[in-house]
C-alpha cells in the first residue's frame, strides 16, 4: 500500500536485521520514529499493533532484542500470534519430572524472574490441603477403588447400592442399631423371651406345667380332684 509522509512504518524483515524498526515515512530518506531511537523503547516485549497493511494489519508484533544498540545491534521483531501458534503446533512436551525447568526465562534481566523448577512449583500449589468455600472434583464412576478423590455424589451412589431394596424404616445406622438391640441373642436360648406364655400362644405350643395345681391355674375350670 501506498505511505504517506508522517506515517509510522514497522520495518522488520531487513537483510541486516540492525536496520529493523520504526520509521516515520518522509519525502526524502526515512528515519527512526522518535520513540523508537533507543534501547528503552525497543526493549525485548515491546509490542505494537499494525493499523494498516495488505498482509500484517491487525496483527501483534513484539520486539524480542535484550538491550539493543540501535543501528548496530540485530532488531528481531516477531509476529506475536504466529509466535502462539507456533508453540500450539509444536510437538507436546514430555510430563515434567521434578528437576525440569519448566517456569522463567533465562535470565532476570529478561523476565524480571529466574526459573523454578516443577518441584518448587509444587510446592507452592500444594503447600496446604486445605480447602475453603465449596470446592468441587470430578465425580468418579462407581466401583472406582484408586486415591481419586470421592465426591459427596460418589459416596451418595456407593450407599444407594448397599442399601438397595431395603426398607425406609432401616436405611440409616440408628435405625439398624436400634431394631438390632431388640433381638433375642441365640447363645441365650430363649431366656431372653419378654413373656414365655405371650410366646407360646404365638408360636400355639401347648403350655408346660409341672403340678396339677400350675395346671389348674391355666384353666380354673378344671376341678382338682377330677384331675
């Protein structure tokens, strides 16, 4: 496209990569935009944005040169989304082992920050177990016996299934507990029974007497001496 003089112009695919940079279009020889002279302006992660242009308008562009002596030094100036989709393309990275570098830059001066290690990582994500507010995971499939966390949900569904089938009045401990403590022990031998002639009507077992007068006292209708 056609410039007009005043117009910043990025220049970044130079031959001699020095000559990379900003530029105010002139009539004559063009020279460095005016916030664009020195080091501190053009520092690695300075980015701007194309406003017009046949290929690169409304792409991101950010200037990767640590310190640069400009006119001398190589301004490398790179296409900030392709620069992601670069990265997204690449080959997956292996799982870190605890000594991998995985965080920073390589050096301070170039992030503010030097690298952790995934250990370090680690330790700051999972210094402290617990949790606050309402946290949620996955809930696992039943039948899963692994350290996955069980949720409310997964416990909810393993109780479900023991306790398939059986009644409301026995679907909680209490109750099972309580219903339980009202059984004859067997060991006891019918011992423990609240009223022996209560069971014998139930269960229509003729009464055990040992005397004609117990047996008089089943029936008084019975004369003794008939007996």
């Amino acid at each position: 496209m056609l410039t007009q003089v005043g117009d910043r112009v990025l220049v970044k695919d130079q031959a001699d990569q020095a000559q990379n940079g900003i530029y105010t279009a002139s009539e004559g020889q063009w020279f460095r935009a005016a916030d664009a002279r020195t080091a501190r302006t053009v520092q690695w992660g300075t980015t701007l944005i194309v406003q017009e242009g046949s290929v690169n308008a409304g792409k991101v562009f950010r200037f990767e040169t640590i310190d640069p002596q400009i006119g001398d030094d190589p301004l490398t100036i790179v296409d900030t989304y392709q620069d992601i989709v670069d990265e997204l393309n690449a080959t997956p990275k292996a799982i870190p082992v605890d000594s991998d570098r995985v965080f920073g830059g390589d050096s301070a001066a170039r992030f503010g920050l030097v690298y952790a290690t995934w250990t370090q990582i680690k330790s700051f994500l999972f210094a402290s177990s617990a949790l606050t507010g309402i946290p949620t995971a996955p809930t696992a499939a039943p039948g899963t016996n692994t350290t996955q966390i069980a949720t409310t949900g997964f416990v909810k569904a393993a109780i479900d299934v023991v306790l398939s089938g059986v009644s409301s009045a026995f679907d909680t401990l209490s109750e099972i507990a309580t219903d339980l403590g009202l059984k004859m022990v067997k060991s006891a031998n019918l011992s423990d029974v609240a009223s022996v002639p209560t069971a014998r009507v139930n269960l229509a077992v003729s009464p055990y007497v040992t005397s004609v007068a117990a047996l008089q006292a089943l029936d008084t209708s019975k004369d003794v001496a008939a007996i």
